[in-house]
C-alpha cells in the first residue's frame, strides 16, 4: 500500500497551516523530525524520514497546533505537552493506516 504524499496546506482551527519538506530540522541548532512554529503556522518535517513517520510527525505537530489554537497549552507543563501530541499522533496514525488498509504486523 502507497502512503499518501504529505500534503503542503491544512486547514487548522486558527487557520492554514503550512508544511514545508525539508531536508533536515533544526530549531535552535538541534536536529529533530518535526517542528510547529505558530508565528508563522508553518510545520517543517524531515524529509529524508521514512513517508509513514513523516506522516506520524506531522500529526504530532498538528497535535502542537490544535493545543496553541484553543489556548490550552498552558494547562500543561512541556512534558504534558509533548505526551498529549505523543499520544494523538498514535491515534491518528492508526486511524490512517486502517483506512489505507494497513493491517498491523
């Protein structure tokens, strides 16, 4: 099964949100996956990631988005934060996968 390209615009809560591939991601000089900058509501992956955690990442970071959107991030400490997209990127990777069709090894 083909996973889908990532696409370069989604609709977020606080508005577009763009996401730029690149070749590699490093905020403040450390290299990462993934990064949400909400002053600019751009999310920039890793290209050189394989097409499934290039998929996982962005939910996380659209995970980071949503929080900033409703205002709640806050109400966590950065752990929490980091969790909490941890665990809605897990959700939403199964939920892609079940509708490609991906069955679970």
């Amino acid at each position: 099964m083909t996973w889908p390209a990532i696409p370069t615009l989604i609709r977020g809560a606080g508005g577009p949100i763009k996401v730029r591939c690149v070749k590699h991601v490093r905020p403040e000089g450390v290299e990462c996956w993934g990064v949400w900058n909400d002053a600019t509501r751009t999310i920039r992956l890793d290209k050189t990631a394989l097409i499934e955690h290039q998929w996982r990442v962005l939910f996380h970071e659209l995970a980071h988005a949503a929080i900033g959107d409703a205002g709640i991030e806050n109400l966590f400490d950065e752990q929490g934060v980091e969790t909490l997209c941890d665990a809605l990127a897990t959700a939403r990777i199964q939920e892609l996968r079940g509708q490609l069709g991906i069955m679970d090894a």
